[in-house]
C-alpha cells in the first residue's frame, strides 16, 4: 500500500509538472465555409503573436490549439467543448460570430476557463450576462456603428438606409447607428444569415435608391461584404447614395476589390477602433511582419486575435503559473501588455475603453489599397451596456 501511495503521488506530481510547463489556449474560429478567409487571417495573426512572443509566456511553453466552428453556433460549441474537457485548455479565445459566442460562452465559463473573444462582442455579454472571467480585445457590437452614426451627424446627413444580416450582431450594428444618428433611417432591411448567406443585394439596393436617402449604412462582414460592394459598385451608387461602413470594407475585401478595380469603393468612409496607420511601435511591427508573411495588410480580426495573445501572456508571464486563478484574473484585467491600438484598458464589465476612429479607403505609396485614420470620433469609449453588468 505505501508503495502505492508512492507511485501514485509521483505520478501526480509529474503530471502537475508537465502541466504547469506550458500555457494551453484554445482558439475558435472559423476555418471552413466561405467564412474561413476571416478565420485564416485570425490564425494567422495568433501564430504571428506566438513567434513574437518566442513561444513563451514567462517561463511556459505558449500551445495554441484550433478549432473550427463550421460557422455555426451548435459546431462552435462542440468546438469549444472539446476544448474544455478533452484538451483542457486554460485559456479560451478566438470567435468571430456573436451567436457562436452566445452559444458557446457557458462551456467554457461554467468550466472555470478564462474566455477571451477576440471579436464578437454581443450585448448580453456587456451587460447582464458579464462574467468576471470573460474579456474582450474587441468591442461591444454597438460601438463601432455608433461611432459612425456620430460621423453622419458631424457631416450633415439627414436620412439613411440600413443594410444588415439578420443575427445578433447585425441587429446590434443597427443598434447602435441608430442610437447615435440623430436624422431619419427611410428604410431598414435584414437579410438571411449563416451558411446559406444571402449574396444577393439587387432587389435591397433598387429599394435603397428610391428611398431618396442621403446614404446607405452597412454591416456585411466576410464573403457578403465583398458581394455587396460588388454590386454597390455595378449599380453605379457611388455619387447618388454614399456608402457608410462598419466591418465590411477591411484588409480582407480589399485586395479583392482592388483586382476587380471597384473604384466606388476608394474614398469610402468606415469606423473601427484599429487601423495599420496608428503609430505606436507594437502596431508597427505587427503590420510590417504580417505584410511580410502573408502579401497583404491585417485585417482588424487579425489585430484583435493578435491581441488576445499578448493579452494572455502578460497575464500568465506576470503570474508565473496558470493554477493562480485570481492572480490571473487580475494580471488580466491590469491588461499591461504591447497593444497594437497603443494604451489599453478595460472597464467594469472587462470590456475594452478604447478610441474610435473615422477611417478612409485610399492607395497606399505602392498603390495598394488600404486604410488611414481620418478623425477620432471617440475617445476612451465606454460601451452602452456596462451599467448592466453587476461586477
């Protein structure tokens, strides 16, 4: 029996070794469909912050661990049960979909894991159903729009149409450009969402231009954002119906604009809380080596997942371990890390205080289209939600 004992302590105690030896992060993305394009750059951008990293936070192996959501809210949350309970991870982050989120956000909260989106950003999780292991190296889904319903303020516009998928995230864009915008929206479409995606725009946008608006505001990211512009373009709308944005035109749609030398979309004004043009040295050296690897400028996902590495291996490099649950905790929401957005700080409900910022579509030096910082329309934004959130 003592000889048992023995063993079996030992053997415990090898295992706690090798586990306190490494730092696991479980990262959820998209990596199949028509949506894996935002998903690659995602992994990408992780990669990159691991080899900037050395592998390392502190002492511990940094181990990233992939998993595709098949962009569905049921294969998001198998993905991050699997995380959870079979690769017991420490850290879960990654998702790009607001409904993945929602649905995946008791797996790993419920399991004690760390959860760190490093985009979507729905309401609930601002708000009522904040957590104090949940954080965000995003955004609340209302901001971004708000910030450009501000913009339509400061420049005049009376009326607007409104273009949105029909999910969460697409009814909290909508949301939040109508808190802001102080004129009329003339008409508001939802289109159908998910795998099966509507691509088709035609019969929206004949509506948007006999609605007589001043502009037309949308939110279609991925595969859709390069449909609609397409056919934005085609329609010749340009000069009768000005083209608003939020997380449609990016670092992911325009190399493909740019080939099919979409001219509308140059000029084009969008907000977000990154751009490749902020000068501080950590967003330099970001762009820089992705350029350098992968032929294009990131993309704001890039940025975020980019990010939401930094932001776990200071946590774990100023803890020393990954058993130390409050320290841990703390270490993250401290947030002292190399932002490529520059100062970084979180609020009461562990979502992001940051800056946002008017953006245009021009030509860099090389004749490559990208982004630049036009105007801060914000600073230090704090999200609608956080007066909900009972931290």
């Amino acid at each position: 029996m003592k000889k048992l004992l023995t063993l079996t302590l030992a053997a415990g105690l090898m295992s706690t070794a090798a586990w306190a030896e490494s730092v696991k992060i479980g990262f959820v993305t998209t990596l199949t469909t028509g949506a894996a394009i935002i998903g690659t750059d995602m992994q990408n951008a992780a990669n990159l912050a691991v080899e900037h990293l050395g592998g390392k936070a502190g002492n511990l192996d940094l181990e990233v661990i992939f998993a595709d959501d098949g962009f569905a809210p049921e294969t998001g949350k198998q993905a991050t049960d699997k995380l959870v309970k079979q690769d017991d991870v420490d850290f879960v982050t990654g998702y790009i979909w607001s409904h993945v989120l929602l649905a995946s956000r008791k797996s790993a909260l419920d399991a004690g894991k760390f959860l760190i989106s490093a985009n979507a950003g729905p309401s609930q999780i601002a708000g009522k159903l904040c957590d104090e292991n949940f954080f965000s190296t995003s955004w609340q889904n209302d901001q971004t729009p708000m910030a450009m319903g501000e913009v339509l303020n400061r420049q005049g516009v009376k009326s607007l149409y409104v273009m949105a998928p029909n999910y969460a995230a697409g009814k909290d864009m909508v949301a939040g450009v109508e808190r802001t915008f102080k004129g009329e929206i003339v008409g508001r479409d939802l289109t159908k969402w998910g795998a099966d995606a509507q691509l088709d725009f035609s019969a929206e946008l004949a509506k948007a231009k006999a609605s007589g608006a001043d502009g037309i505001f949308v939110f279609y990211p991925g595969a859709a954002g390069g449909a609609f512009i397409k056919q934005y373009d085609q329609a010749g709308l340009k000069d009768t119906l000005p083209l608003y944005s939020v997380f449609t035109v990016d670092g992911l749609s325009l190399p493909k604009l740019q080939a099919a030398n979409f001219q509308a979309v140059l000029g084009s004004r969008t907000t977000q809380e990154w751009d490749p043009s902020l000068d501080n040295a950590a967003n330099k050296r970001f762009v820089a080596d992705f350029k350098a690897k992968h032929g294009t400028y990131p993309s704001f996902y890039a940025a975020q997942s980019y990010d939401a590495i930094m932001l776990i291996a200071s946590a774990v490099a100023k803890v020393g371990n990954t058993e130390d649950k409050d320290a841990l905790r703390a270490a993250l929401k401290a947030a002292e890390f190399e932002s490529v957005r520059g100062d970084f700080k979180f609020g009461t409900n562990n979502m992001p205080v940051q800056n946002f910022y008017l953006r245009e579509v021009v030509a860099d030096a090389d004749g490559t289209w990208t982004t630049k910082v036009v105007e801060t329309v914000f600073e230090d934004h704090i999200d609608s939600y956080a007066a909900e959130c009972k931290m």
